[in-house]
C-alpha cells in the first residue's frame, strides 16, 4: 500500500472533532464519493480504494446524498423511448 502525506494546520482536526486518523478516512471517503459521482469511478473501485464492502458503499453514498445510480436523465429517457 502507498501512503501520502498532506500537510494540514492542526485546526483542520478540530474543524471535524477527529483524530488525524478519522480526519484522513473523511477525506478519503469524501473524494472518493466524488469520483463516483463524476463517474470517474465504478462502486465496486470506490469500494476498494476505501477498503469497505459495496454495500457499505452505498451506505456511505447516502449519509453524502449522493445517487447510487449513474444514469443520467438524458440517457433515462433514450432508454425509456427505445423500448
């Protein structure tokens, strides 16, 4: 595994009352939930990259309310008037 380092003021901790520790798994998740939002990543990738099952993945999706679903109205609609 690789690690990086991010130089943060001591305040950014007290901003979310976490330890560094919680504070770098907030973050993770956070870009993390962006990706998939921006599809730039699969639930099944954003799932690895934070080391949590799929399901927790989502659940994580919805404390952010974001859609599980990537589908865009645009694409809902040619599907519905292909059918």
């Amino acid at each position: 595994m690789i690690q990086i380092q991010i130089n943060l003021p001591e305040s950014a901790f007290s901003t979310l009352r976490s330890t560094p520790d919680e504070f770098a798994q907030a973050m993770l998740l956070a870009a993390i939930v962006k990706w998939y939002e921006i599809g730039m990543i699969s639930q099944s990738k954003a799932a690895e990259i934070a080391g949590i099952s799929r399901q927790s993945f989502l659940q994580t999706l919805d404390q952010f309310k974001v859609s599980p679903f990537q589908t865009t109205p645009e694409e809902l609609n040619e599907e519905i008037n292909r059918g």
